[in-house]
DNA sequence: CTACGCTGATAACCAATGGCTATGACGACG
DNA sequence: CGTCGTCATAGCCATTGGTTATCAGCGTAG
C-alpha cells in the first residue's frame, strides 16, 4: 500500500478543518460538496483513520485529524514555496535569450548594433552569449545549448531551423607569406585544388564541405592538411605550413598575424552568415525580436523560413 | 488551472533527479518504465517546466528542476512525518478501550476484577473509565464516546448493540424513613403505584419507562415527583421528599445515607446490568476481549447478540 | 405538529488518470 | 553492422475525481 496523497486532498482536508462545514468548505475550493465529501471520505480510508466526527453538530476534528492537519499545513506551504521558486526559474528562464556563436560575429559592432535594438524592444530581456566549439555547425541550436546563434550556411538539417541572413561576404585564401601563391594579388581557385586544405572537424557535415569548396571541385576530394577547431589552431596550423584555407572576408583580420596573409579567390561562391534559431522556437518573443533587431541592423535580402 | 501535485509524482520526480536515470529509477520505485516516463512528462507539463534534459549522454536537471528538487524532498519529508504522526495516533486510538459508565458498577469490586482479567489478556492496552450522563441511556455508546459500557437493559434501539448480563439483581424501593410504607420489612408494588416517582430525564427512553416500573402498572401512568440526573440529586430529591423511587439492589449503598431506607418489592421484575457495545465494534479484539472477561468475572446466562 | 430548510451521504454517470505490455527510435559499442 | 540499452510512444483497461440528482436526519418556524 502507497501512503502518498494528493496534494489537493490535503487542501481540501485543510479547508474542511478550518470550516468545520462540508458545504462552505466546498464553495471556497469550487468543488460540489459531493465531491468533497467523497474525497474526504477517500483520504479517510487511504489514511485508514477517522479525520472527523460529524454528528449532530456540525463537524469536529477527531484526534488524528488533529495530529494531521499541523503536517498537512506545512506540506502545503512548502510545496506553495516550490511551485512560487519554479515560477521564478522559469520567468527568468523565459526572459533570457542565449546567444551562440563559433567565432565573435565581429563585422564592425554587428553585435553591439544588435545587442541596442534587442534591448530597446523588450527591455527586460537578458542576453547571454556562448561560444560553441567549432565541431558543432549549428553553433549550440542543436543541443538547446542556445537559443539563436550565428552560423555559416548551408545548416545541417536545414529544415529544422529558420534564419535570416546578416552577412554575405567572398570567401578569401588565406596562406603563410612565402607561400608561392602569395606573389598574386587574386588567385583562381583552380591553382588552390591541389593544395593540402585545413579542415573542420568531420562533425560539422556540409559545413566543413564548404569551407573546403567541394561543390567548386566537381567531385574530386581535396587533400586534407588538418583539422582545425578554434582561430588559434587555424593559425597556428598556417604557421606551421600544414595547409591553406578559406576564410571569410569578416574573419580576415583574426588569422592575418605575423606570416600569414589573404588573397581574393575568383571562381568560388561568397560565404553567407545567419542568424538561426529552432523552427519551434520561431514563435517565441525573444528570438522573433532578436531576429528582426538583426534584419534591421543587417539588411539583407532576408531567407527566412516561414 | 491548479498547481497541485499528486505527492507520488514528487516521489517520482525525486528518485529520477537522484538517479539520473529512468530505467534505474523506474525500478527502485517499483513501476514499469514507461510509467515513470508518463508521469514525469505529465508532471512536466502540468508544473509548465522541463525538469530534465535527457540527451545523448544520459539525463540531467534543468535549472528548473535543481530548483524544485529541495522543495520536493522537504515535501516527502513533512509528509512522512505526518504519516507517522498519524500512525502513532492510531496505533494509540486502537490500543484504548473507553468503557462509558453512568454511576460506578461498584458490585464488590467487579471493575476492578474484570480490568485485571483485561489487562492479562491484552497487556498492550490501556483502559479508560468515562463517566456519563443519566440522559444517554446507552452510557456513551450512541455518540462514540465509548467503546464498551455498562448499562441498564433494555437499551434503545437495541438491534444496533450487543450486550453480555453482568449482573441481574432485584429492585428495591428507596424512600424516606419517615414514609408510611418506612415501618413494612418488605412492600408490595401495588402500593406504590399512586406515590410521586422520581424519573430519569425524557431522552433516557425505555430505560425511564423501566425505572418507573411502567410495565408494572397496566397502562396507568405514574405521578412524576421529579426528573433526577445523578445519584447526588436522587438523594437530594428523596430527602426533601418529592418523591419515591426503585433502584437496584447493587446500587442501594449509593443512596441509603442518613434518612434514607431501602426496602424489597414484591411484583417487580428484577432489572439487568449488562456490558454493551455498538454491533459493528463487536468485531474489535479489545471490544471482544473485554466482553470475554466480563462473561469470565460474572459468569449469568449470556444473552449476547450474534 | 407538520412542513420546510439545511446538513452531509449516496447513486449513477462520465471524462481523465495512471498503470500495464509491446514496440519504436536512436546512439553507443563490440 | 548488428545488438544492446536508453527513453518515448501506442494501445489498452481499471480506478479516480468530478458532475447532477436525490436521500436521510434534524432543527426550527409557522
């Protein structure tokens, strides 16, 4: 046999304790009395224990409905304290936005400008950015790790998401400065098919094929020189002469130390940059406004989902 | 809506939480997985919150969750100990006999006789002795203020008790000593049929009409001098001499103090006292233990009901 | 003294709940 | 690559918790 009850019996047990009155304890719970009468009744033989008297007059508490009703008050207020703490939780919860990202989206206070207008529609929201290791491409949406997140099409899954694009930029070659290609000013793509090409992790699916400019070799794979999860291992593989890559021209300036420099690549299709979020989540507050704040600081031709 | 929980659903929650892990949990709860998979989803819906993530690498709380964690246990906390509070009480309830009495049974110690022969039987228990109005005809059975009791037959309503005869003694008439009849060693009813009676209050029922001899007087009613509701006003009556009254031979001692007498009947049935108890306790091993020492310490023709 | 009103209890019914078994989807792992 | 182990889902059924309508006891007002 199970001692649990229903929270709701102890309120009701409650009520009719401090009435003393089946009927106006039922009106102040907005059950019919019948219902309380069997549930009390129903509490009484869970409890295998006479809870009240009722006689001629009126209803009393018997000498168990006394020992209970302390524990019963108590089990009430600490489960009110609960549900009031889970109630908090979940405002806050609600009223944060968590932003992922790979590398900083950089591009000229892109996300300050976004971060002012986000804020100016619905001031009481909270932005927390997170940066995602690079082996997810879907930046943290995937694992609800976040909640947006700014991402390099085309996504995995692609139907599973929404975005709206914020940047479209050329993707450049970026290479050590004696590199023999780096006497050009361009280069064709042609002349970079054979290098050896750093590589994201295999994880990131279509992600890692465009950055190695698959769909631009008609079919023949490329040499993988490495791979490659963070700016500082991008850098620092270029340094050591393990391969060349694309970058795009946003990100530039974050490889372009000491040695390494970038040149335009004709015969190869610009990079495009999103902001992303969960189709399911498309119909929340905070990340319809955090998407139009982006549409309105990126204006782009938009590609939204519906 | 209501934000009430079934006290269950905690327990559920609270052994997944510590777990980390359905299968697991669903055991040491003793239900079938997918039941525990059913409730913890309808808990989440209900309370409007995931409390866990499960993904790859197992379950985990949300932050929902964590929060609601401490609020459940101090929930299955109180609530244990209100159960236990409760089974205390009972278990206390249930080893108390109440014998309800209207005067002392006195009869040369048959209280105490048959509390020793009780209490050899059924050590654990405790008596208590509770002292009853001379209105309640049934010495507190009728209302629950008594398990057992020791009363006059016939009782009202008489199919809804059991009885054993503890003792079945002659009435005697108790009146002044300086009445006429004082001077006769012995009297007969039918003088006494036009003296003033005292009587038991109305409520007593058949148990008046017996005291007033009723059957005795062939449809003629009896001059009431006085209504009495214990010994000390029936002495205080017959003194300042409102009237006359029977009473039981084991009884006498009660009321033959200074200027009082007792003096035989002829014509009257003999009266009996017997132990009583509600029909439906007579299942209850203390009920039937103390009847059984009752029958043991005055052993008269039993006239128990099945 | 009867008729009424108010009490809590009961009956009959119905939708929702909570459990079960069987099965599915999916990632981990040999 | 198949199998195992995880949690989720489906379909089923008994129980529960609510409803309205009605009853039985009892005090009270005509």
């Amino acid at each position: 046999m199970t001692t649990d009850v229903h929270v709701r019996d102890l309120r009701y047990f409650v009520a009719v304790a401090e009435e003393l009155h089946f009927t106006r304890a039922a009106e102040k719970l907005y059950v019919s009395q019948p219902a309380l009468s069997k549930q009390i009744r129903a509490l009484e033989r869970q409890l295998d224990a006479e809870l009240f008297r009722r006689d001629r007059q009126g209803v009393a508490l018997t000498a168990a409905g006394a020992a209970l009703l302390p524990y019963a008050q108590r089990v009430l207020a600490v489960w009110a304290e609960g549900a009031a703490a889970l109630a908090e939780v979940g405002a806050a919860e609600r009223s944060t936005l968590v932003v992922g990202m790979s590398t900083s989206p950089g591009r000229g206070g892109l996300l300050p400008a976004i971060r002012s207008r986000f804020t100016a529609a619905r001031p009481e929201a909270n932005v927390r950015l997170r940066q995602v290791s690079w082996d997810d491409p879907t930046a943290g949406l995937a694992d609800g790790a976040a909640d947006v997140a700014f991402v390099w099409l085309p996504l995995p899954d692609a139907e599973r998401y929404g975005w709206t694009v914020v940047a479209e930029e050329p993707r450049l070659v970026a290479l050590l400065d004696t590199h023999p290609l780096a006497a050009r000013a361009e280069v064709d793509f042609a002349d970079l098919v054979d290098e050896p090409f750093l590589a994201l992790p295999p994880d990131a699916g279509p992600l890692r094929d465009h950055w190695l400019a698959l769909d631009e070799r008609g079919g023949q794979l490329p040499r993988i020189g490495a791979e490659i999860a963070s700016t500082e291992e991008t850098y620092e593989a270029l340094v050591a002469g393990l391969g060349i890559c694309l970058v795009a021209t946003g990100n530039a300036h974050l490889i372009t130390l000491g040695g390494v420099i970038t040149r335009p690549v004709h015969g190869i299709s610009p990079s495009r940059y999103a902001l992303a979020w969960r189709r399911e989540d498309g119909v929340r507050p905070l990340v319809r406004a955090y998407a139009e704040a982006c549409r309105l600081v990126a204006p782009m031709r938009s590609a939204d989902s519906p």
